[in-house]
C-alpha cells in the first residue's frame, strides 16, 4: 500500500511558511493541512553544536503548536539552517546581511541541515537531513543582483537552490537536493511510513 493510502486513517497537519515545503510535500502526492500561523521564538542555546540547531528549532516549533493534538493528528514541523566556516546561517535580517551570507557562501563548501519534527498526541520523532552544497566564487555584482531582484530574505543563507544564483553559481551538491530547498522530501516519506506503523 502507497503511503498516501496508508495516509488516510491521519490529518497531516503541516506548520510551516514555507510556500516551497508545502509545493514539496504536494509533488511527492502527500495530503495535508496547513496549520495556522503561530509564534515561537526561534531561539537556542549558544553552546549547541551547528549540525543540532535545526533538529532543535523544529522540535520547539512543534512544541510551540498552539492546541493538544487529537489522536488522528500528526504534527509536522521543520527547520532548515546553513552552516558554513563554523557559522550557523538562518534567514538573514535584511539586505546587508543577506550580502554578507553570500559573500560567506562564495567560493566554498558549506552544509545545510534540515531538521524535522513528527508529533502525534502519545509520540514525537525528530530526524535530521545534511547536504553539502559548493558554490564557485561569486562575483559583488552577482550577489548584488540577485539579493535585490530575489529578494531571499525568507530563506536560510540567504539564496534558494531553485532560484537564478542555484543556476548559475551551484557547482555541485552532495546528498538530497529537496533538502537544500527546506525539506528533504524522500527522508519525510520514509520516516512517515515508519512513524504511522
């Protein structure tokens, strides 16, 4: 039986912004609700370890859920950051910052961590995805163009794979491509099957 089939005993309640977790999540013909926007300070300690702030931040996002989960619920709740030069990269605070993380990425290797949290009313289960993204060297101009005309300021490191500078600057990646764009679709598949047997 196809996960989607499998599915359909549960409400898949997504919390998540993202318009591109939510395009993600529909291609890969899985059904959910999309929960209403709530706060939760993104916030964490300042000793825990790069590749552990995503898979923290999405489970204090799923805690952050606003109601008691009914027992047909699951809760999915994700969080992507970049990591480069020791630096955890969220989404940047506006224009300069958004210059300064491309100038960080420019030229070199840098690893993205999406975390993701599945909660039901009795049980939670957080996982994480890495992907190793390579940029070649950025020219001044290109990131100028592209942060003004794309404007990434809702995205972790301040540049979106499936955009102009995924293109033309991307000269290779390592493991899931889906992750890179904030949610590595295959692995949330996998881990859903598991989660609901």
């Amino acid at each position: 039986m196809l996960l989607h089939e499998k599915l359909k005993p549960y409400t898949l309640i997504l919390a998540s912004q993202s318009p591109r977790r939510r395009q993600l999540l529909a291609d890969a013909g899985i059904e959910y609700t999309l929960a209403e926007r709530f706060e939760c300070e993104e916030r964490y300690p300042a000793g825990l370890a790069a590749a552990e702030v995503a898979p923290f931040l999405s489970r204090l996002k799923s805690e952050a859920y606003p109601r008691p989960l009914a027992p047909h619920e699951i809760l999915l709740t994700a969080d992507t950051v970049v990591v480069a030069a020791g630096q955890v990269l969220g989404k940047p605070a506006g224009r300069d910052d958004a210059v300064r993380m491309l100038r960080l990425l420019s030229g070199r290797a840098h690893e993205v961590v999406t975390g993701v949290t599945l909660r039901t009313a009795t049980r939670t289960k957080t996982f994480a995805a890495h992907s190793s993204v390579r940029f070649r060297r950025l020219a001044d101009e290109e990131i100028a163009y592209y942060v003004d005309r794309y404007n990434p300021l809702d995205k972790a490191g301040s540049y979106g794979i499936q955009e102009w500078i995924g293109y033309v600057g991307i000269e290779g990646i390592e493991g899931s491509f889906y992750n890179v764009m904030g949610l590595p679709v295959q692995r949330v598949y996998c881990e859903l099957e598991a989660f609901i047997e």
